[in-house]
C-alpha cells in the first residue's frame, strides 16, 4: 500500500536564523551609538560615529536637569515622537536609561520591519537588508525604524486589499515621520484600480483617522510643542549633505548672497523645494495612472527618491526608509553596492566634516570630499529613480519577486512580477 503524502510543515530555522542575525547586528548598533551616552559634546561624537538624535534630544529638552515634562515642548519631530520621548524619559533614569528605553522600541520596530520583509521579498535579499552598513550605522540614529516598520505594515495591508487599515497604519506612521506619507499616493491608486473610487477614499480616510488624532491631542495638550515642530523645520538651514547647502556654499562672497539671501535662504529653499517636490510628484502620479494597473511600491519608492532630491534636509537615517522598498522590487545587487557606498561615504565624510569643526581644523577638504559623494548619492537615487520609471519586463520569473499568491505559497513563483511593485 502507497502511503498518503504528508503536508509539508513550514520550516521556520530561516526565520529564527534571520531574526538572530537582526539581534546581533541592533546590539551591535547600540554599542556604537551608546560610546556617546554620558559623554562631553568634544568631538568624540563624530571620531567614533556614535552621535545619536535620542541624545540630543535628551540635552535639549533638558531631561537631564530634573523631572521630564510631558508633552515635551521642544522636540523638532511630528507628535508621536514627542509622546514617545516624553514616555521614555518619564520611565527611565539618567542618559543610560532614556537611550536604553527608546533603543527598546526601536528594536521592536526593527524586528517586525524584518517579519514584514520576509512576507514581500525571499529571505535571501531580506538579509541585504539585515547585513546593510544602513542598517547597523542608522538603527539608533533616530526614530526612522518605527516608520520603517509602519509603512511596510500599511504597504503589507494594502496588498491584502485591506485599504483603510492600509490607511491608517501609515496615518500613524506619517504622525512620527513624514515618510509614511510618500507611500499613501500608490495605495491610493492601487485601491482605486482594484477596489474602485471607494475604495480608494477608504485609504485616504484611514490615513486622516491615523494621522489626526495624535496631532489633535498635542495641540490639545500644548499648542507650543506642536507649533515648534513647524516653526523649527520652516527656519532651519538646510544640512551639509544636500545640494541646497552646497549651492549656497558655492554663492558665497557678494554682498547680496551673504546678506538677504543668506537671511532669507531658509524660506526660500521651502517654497522652492515645496514646488519641486509637488511637480515631480505630480508627473510620477500621472505616469502611474497612464498604466494598465498602477504599481503601488514603485510609485511610493519614486515618490521618497523625489523627497530626497527635492528636500532641504538629508539626514544619514533617511536611507532606511529606502532599503526596504529596494530589496522588496528586488533592485539589482550591483545598484544596492553602489547604495551603500555612496551612503557610507557620505556618512563617514559629513562625520569628518562636523569633527574638523569641533576641533579647529581645516574643514575646507572635508567638505570638498563629501560634497562629491552627495552629488555621487544623489546621482545614485536619480539613477534608480529613472529605472523604476521604465521598468522591463522580466523574461523570466522572479522568485518571491513581491508577495506570494496561494501557489508561489507552495513553492511555485509567479510568472510575472505582481503589479503592486
């Protein structure tokens, strides 16, 4: 007698081996920043790569002076990152304790970010994510792994054709960082494809739901602290590692460029970038809905690229909220090397830069040097925004290319890359 077959088990050693690896490369991550934790501000920040945002935020909001206020009234991030801060300074003791207790959910975030990739690419390329010098240098930069691991949720939600929680998943997210907001026009357009006008306004409300409440109960709670995210972010000067600093930099010397237009540089650069990112975002939206069927990761991943060309800000975390989306439309390894080398160039300069600063240095060739890398970077992100906009078409297929229908479930890839990517 032929035995009947038994059901395959899910193995899941992959998994376990995987979210090990995360483990050891966030503690890894955590030591190199936790070099700053009771540290003097002399340099040592930039000479061992350990500067940290929860730091500073710890110093300016005068955590360390005596009891935490809460809400927080000078934190220069959206809502929840206040109510974040103010909760983990209010459970903690000391710089140690605020880092330890932030780094806490940062893990979490960076765990089920893993989960999630593991569920829209093969394993194999999640590790691209795990291994990346953008992981291990970035994961305790800020707080951009708890957007990381929301917007993957919503993307996740939205394949599912779960559309309003989609929404509100990156509602949430967009209420700790605006990067969830970039994803929301290809959920859009991939609930109105699918699902009709409906939808697609299903999305839309379950963001406003998101979004809305913890905005709402800031100012609520202190008008002042959520005006001073705006105030703050309206007024600052863009950072080194934009094109927007190294044109000014370049116009330097006239009495004209080194009087108003030094003094009014910062608002001109929002009106201006304001106005770029609302055109190119305009004609990647029009492209996506000339197509068959919109592809919802590719319109969002075009749509962070334009925000990070467009933006008067760069910060060195900002390339977390691409990796995934790249190892998710399965870009070329060789266009993920040139990612990392680029973005550890720039890192490891603008650490130089601020260092020569500290210490008196010449900072002119530092400077020169990262000034090249940030234009290589951003020829990098044009580079990959050009290849999503003209795609071609796979001639074979591509395992675990996005997320798995019930027959690649068991084994057996689709012929065609699915088109949410």
């Amino acid at each position: 007698m032929i035995a009947e077959p038994r059901p395959e088990r899910m193995s899941w050693a992959p998994t376990v081996l995987l979210l090990a690896i995360t483990a050891v490369v966030l503690v890894a991550s955590y030591a190199l920043k936790a070099q700053c934790v009771d540290q003097p501000w002399d340099g040592r920040q930039w000479s061992h790569f350990c500067a940290t945002d929860i730091l500073v935020v710890y110093y300016n909001e005068g955590f360390d002076a005596g009891p935490a206020r809460f809400p927080p009234a000078t934190v220069e991030y959206p809502p929840l990152i206040g109510f974040y801060v103010g909760a983990a300074a209010a459970l903690s003791s000391g710089a140690a304790g605020f880092m330890l207790a932030n780094a806490a959910g940062i893990a979490a975030a960076a765990i089920a970010a893993v989960l999630l990739l593991t569920k829209m690419s093969p394993s194999r390329r999640v590790y691209l994510f795990v291994l990346s010098p953008t992981l291990f240098l970035y994961a305790f930069q800020n707080w951009d792994l708890l957007v990381v691991a929301l917007g993957l949720a919503g993307l996740l939600a939205a394949t599912r054709r779960r559309y309003g929680m989609s929404g509100v998943l990156l509602g949430v997210g967009a209420a700790v960082k605006f990067f969830p907001a970039l994803l929301l026009p290809g959920v859009y357009l991939a609930a109105r494809a699918k699902g009709g006008g409906k939808a697609g306004w299903r999305a839309i409300g379950g963001f406003l739901a998101g979004v809305l409440p913890a905005n709402i109960l800031l100012f609520l709670l202190s008008r002042h602290a959520w005006e001073y995210f705006w105030s703050f972010q309206s007024a600052r000067f863009p950072n080194p590692e934009t094109s927007w600093f190294m044109v000014f930099r370049h116009l330097r010397g006239g009495p004209f460029v080194d009087g108003w237009w030094a003094r009014n540089y910062p608002g001109i650069i929002n009106v201006a970038s304001a106005f770029a990112l609302l055109a190119i975002g305009i004609w990647i939206v029009a492209k996506e809905l000339r197509r068959p069927e919109p592809r919802m990761v590719s319109t969002g991943l075009c749509l962070t690229i334009a925000f990070l060309l467009t933006s008067k800000v760069f910060s060195p975390q900002y390339m977390l909220w691409l990796l995934p989306l790249l190892i998710v439309l399965e870009v070329p390894v060789a266009a993920l090397i040139g990612f990392f080398v680029v973005d550890v160039w720039c890192f490891a300069m603008a650490n130089a830069y601020f260092l020569s600063i500290a210490r008196g240095w010449d900072w002119a060739i530092r400077l020169d040097i990262l000034e090249a890398g940030v234009w290589a970077r951003y020829a990098v992100l044009a580079w990959l925004l050009w290849w999503q906009l003209h795609p071609k078409e796979p001639t074979s297929p591509s395992l675990g290319s996005g997320l798995p229908s019930r027959a690649s479930d068991k084994g057996v890839a689709p012929a065609r890359r699915p088109h949410w990517m």
